[in-house]
C-alpha cells in the first residue's frame, strides 16, 4: 500500500539459503537505470588530449635519433633515392634499408614535433597522435598554404617509408645493440566539416619500435622555441645533439666522419664539411640558450678539429630537461 513502509525481511542464518534468498530480492526488484555520471577529460600536461596543436615549450625527441645519422642535411626531404650503403655514426653503424627518399631537415623538425605532441597526449600506451598539416605548420611557424601542406605531407610521407639497421640503446632490452626498425607506421589527413559528417583530425601512428622507446623514457628534452629560432637545419641538429650527450664543463669531439654523418652533414669536401658545422655552431652561440659558445677549433694533430661546447657557468639545467639531463 502506499505510504507503508514494507516491513524488513528477516534472513535465515544459514548461508546457502540466505544466498539464494538475497540472489532472488535482487531479480525481483525493478531496474531503475541511473545514468553514469561522465567521466572527466584529464589534461595532459600540454593541453587538450584531442588537440592537434603543441601547448608546451618542453619538446623531445628519443634520444637515439638526436645522435643517429640518420638525417641529411637541407631542408627538404630529397626527391631522389637514398644510397643503400653503411656508415658509422657517433653511436655505431647506420644503415638505411629502404629505396625512399632520405629523411632532410623538415622531416626532422616534424618527428621532433611527433614525439612532442605524443608525450602531452600523457597516454603511454597511445600509439596514434592526433593531428593536422594545418596545425603543424603553425607550430613550425609556416604560412598556410597549398605549399606548406604538400611539403609536410611529403615529409610525413619519408618518414614512414623510412627503415633503418642501426646501433642503439634498446630501452626494453636496456642495452646496446643493432635493431632495424621504422619511425613510423602510417598516417591519415583529417577531414573537413561535410553533410551528415563532422570534421576530426588526422593521425599519425608511431612504429612499434619508436613508440617503444618513447614509452620507456628514452627522451631527450629541448625549447621547442630555442629550437625554431635556429634558421638552419644543421644548427637546429647541433642543438639537439648537444642536448643529447651529456658532459659537465667543456665539451670536446673530434671532428671526424662519425660526428659529420651523425649531424648529416654530406658535404664532399672537408673544408665544405666544417664550413657548414661552423656555421651552425656560431648560430647556437649567437642564439638564447644554455650554451656560452660553441666552436669550431685545431686539434693538437694536423688538420684535425674539434668540435667545442660550453654550457654558461650558472647552468642548472634547461628548463625543458628531464632531471637525469639537469647535471651531464
């Protein structure tokens, strides 16, 4: 009856049947359904996890392609077929194993960018990184355009055709080893509002190999904005490198053919090859960052040189290191 308060239903002692009896109350009484209360979208540390866009200065990259030749030098992607030839580099052999284009300076500012944007996204797990040629070519300080979106689709493009046999640290394996391994998988454009279809954002997806790495915290860290203020693409691959290797006080490596291919600097001549290094030593010396100078000078042997680092004395670390690259 309305208003009545049912009274309580007194259980039997023994439990088989007071189980039977509560199993039964329970099919009995009308399902009500009370709507989940919706979970909440946790912020990763660089913005909205759907976004296609940057929302921090701590950019990184994993820390074997920062000190692996596997980059040349110029701005573009190349148009021709890389040698399938070995070489060595400051870490070991690399070797690139695929007939595609080689890997230029844009295509190492977009990986820079994808590793980047994956650590905001704070899912280890997450393999797609969500984003757009609109919204990297803003990051990368391009103008829009029918230009810009083809360069970087063809940059993308290179980077996942991309294969390499090469000496690194695995970080599952914790140890130095040669792996032959990819950048990434694949990668979709994002689509444009249509009739009965919203718009969303492309992706890229990461190798397994690269994603690996990535999810075990072997990362080095840099200003995504000391990054773009280096015009050259052989000084925006000096800075990384630097970051990459760590030393306290002064910095000193010969300047031979491992340091030249790990930078991709493929100039024939030598005199050309430390040209080029000069000029991007003096644009990270000119630049706001940690560095007090960086130089070219002789070596004690004939035509020898040596690449020369020196960090500011008050130097506590840049702001974008991870706390094992505070102290090198």
């Amino acid at each position: 009856m309305s208003g009545q308060v049912a009274p309580a239903i007194r259980l039997p002692e023994d439990p088989d049947l007071r189980a039977v009896i509560l199993q039964a109350m329970a099919a009995a009484k009308p399902f009500d359904p009370i709507p989940a209360e919706p979970t909440p979208s946790v912020p990763s540390p660089g913005g909205r996890p759907e976004s296609a866009r940057l929302f921090s200065d701590r950019a990184c990259i994993e820390s074997n392609l920062a000190r692996k030749g596997l980059w040349h030098s110029g701005a573009s992607y190349g148009t021709g077929i890389v040698e399938l030839i070995a070489t060595h580099d400051r870490l070991g052999l690399v070797e690139r194993i695929d007939p595609g284009p080689p890997l230029g300076g844009v295509s190492f500012d977009v990986l820079v960018w994808v590793c980047s944007r994956w650590r905001e996204l704070g899912t280890p797990d997450a393999r797609h990184v969500p984003f757009t040629l609109a919204g990297l070519a803003d990051d990368l300080g391009w103008r829009r355009g029918g230009g810009a979106s083809v360069e970087l689709a063809r940059a993308v493009d290179s980077l996942t055709q991309a294969t390499f046999r090469a000496r690194v640290f695995n970080a599952r394996l914790r140890e130095v080893r040669i792996d032959t391994f990819g950048l990434l998988d694949r990668w979709e454009r994002g689509e444009r509002d249509r009739p009965g279809r919203p718009s969303h954002p492309g992706m890229l997806v990461l190798g397994d190999w690269l994603h690996e790495q990535l999810r075990r915290g072997h990362l080095t860290y840099v200003s995504w904005r000391q990054l773009r203020e280096l015009k050259g693409h052989t000084a925006r691959r000096l800075l990384a490198f630097l970051e990459a290797e760590r030393f306290t006080g002064t910095y000193r490596r010969p300047v031979d053919q491992a340091l030249l291919a790990t930078l991709g600097i493929t100039a024939s001549r030598s005199f050309h090859q430390r040209a080029t290094l000069r000029r991007a030593a003096e644009e990270v010396t000119l630049a706001t960052n940690r560095y007090r100078r960086v130089t070219i000078e002789p070596g004690l042997g004939r035509d020898t040189h040596l690449l020369v680092a020196e960090r500011l004395r008050t130097d506590h670390g840049s702001p974008c290191d991870a706390p094992w690259q505070s102290v090198r």
